[in-house]
C-alpha cells in the first residue's frame, strides 16, 4: 500500500479515475463534494466497525474516536435509506490563548465572545452547514479550562444554555453515543444481549473514559 497526499477535489478526481483505491478525507458530514458524487462515479463509502473489518483490531481506533455513522440524508446519492454507514467521529474545539485581562488582545476576545454566543442561533439557519445545529456552547471538554469571558457570558445567559440542552456534548449526546459504543462492543465480543448491572458498568466506563482519556480528572 502507498499512501498519497492531495487536496480533496484532486483526491476525489484520482478516486474516480481508479488512480486511487481509496481515500480517507476528516470532514463534517454532509462534506459538500462528496455530496455531488452518485452511484455512476464507482464509489462508495466504506464502513469502519467490527463487523464491516472482522480481522481487524479496532481497538486503537475506538480508544481515541467515537463510533458515529454516515446516512441517506448526509449523502442520498451514494447511502440508501436505511442503510447508514458505521464509520469514526471526534470533535472540533474552539480555543484562545490566555491573555492578561488588562491586555488589548484579553478584552478583544472578551467582545467576541459576546458576539458570537450572542448571535448563534444565527449560524443553526439552512443558509450554513448542518454542523453549525450541533454546536453546543455549554459542552464541558476534559482538561480545558473554560475561557472567563466565555463562562460568564454562559452564566448571564442561562436561558440559551437551556434551550441548547440536548445538543452533541450534552447529557443526550453521550447516551447517543453509547447506544453506538454497544453495537460496537457487541459485535466485537460477540454478546449480543447485556443485563441492566452489565449495561450500568459499561455505561460508567464508556462516561470516566470520555472524561479521562485526556489523562485528567474526571468533570462532574
């Protein structure tokens, strides 16, 4: 196998043509090139699951990524309906370095956190991509520390931390997310069926795992 690098336009020309066999591109789905791709380009996706590579260990992949699928509504032209594709996901953080609060720079970043929290609901209309729909400005990341100004803005607006209440990062998304770490787990271990005590213990070690894979703490 030779791996080659190229931008995703020329990656996806090269797939077409058979110059590649495969290309792997780390995008928010739907990726809007691949949405142009149909059936009569030769191409389809390729599952990432136990099941989908039975001699493979997956392991090393699922301890850093979560289980996540692609579908018919992502990618019409290439998933049928029904027939989602298992595939990785992880998540996008957005970060600013921590300057001294009397600095121009500090109070800068403080003004565009009250803009861009204060005019988010703005970026979850159809004119911006879907991943915008799933931000979540109250998600506790493991091992980062909150911006101040973020925090406080949060604090003072607690209506729209509710409202956002149920979006990826939130209590909701993590039980999304280990309903996928089962069927997962299941079809690598073979055990198709948990009892409650059993299904409680993985549920507690799927959560410490999120929160300390970073090798900090767990948040409460």
């Amino acid at each position: 196998m030779q791996r080659s690098y190229y931008d995703n336009d020329e990656a996806i020309k090269r797939l077409k043509s058979g110059e590649i066999a495969a290309m792997i591109i780390l995008s928010g789905a739907p990726q809007a090139e691949l949405v142009k791709l149909s059936k009569g380009d030769q191409v389809h996706f390729l599952g990432l699951d136990p099941s989908s590579l039975p001699n493979y260990d997956l392991r090393p992949i699922f301890a850093d990524y979560l289980p996540a699928q692609i579908t018919h509504e992502h990618y019409p032209n290439l998933i049928s309906e029904g027939d989602p594709v298992p595939t990785i996901a992880n998540r996008a953080l957005l970060v600013a370095y921590a300057w001294p609060d009397t600095t121009l720079r500090q109070k800068r970043l403080a003004k565009f956190v009250g803009e861009f929290f204060g005019k988010i609901d703005q970026f979850r209309g159809g004119a911006r991509h879907p991943k915008w729909a799933e931000i979540n400005l109250a998600a506790e990341i493991p091992g980062w520390t909150r911006f101040k100004p973020a925090a406080d803005w949060l604090a003072e607006n607690r209506n729209v931390v509710a409202r956002h209440q149920g979006q990826p990062g939130s209590p909701g998304d993590v039980k999304q997310a280990f309903q996928q770490f089962l069927d997962t787990y299941a079809a690598s271990s073979g055990q198709k069926t948990l009892s409650p005590k059993e299904r409680e213990q993985l549920y507690t070690e799927f959560r410490q795992f999120l929160e300390t894979k970073n090798g900090k703490q767990p948040v409460r």
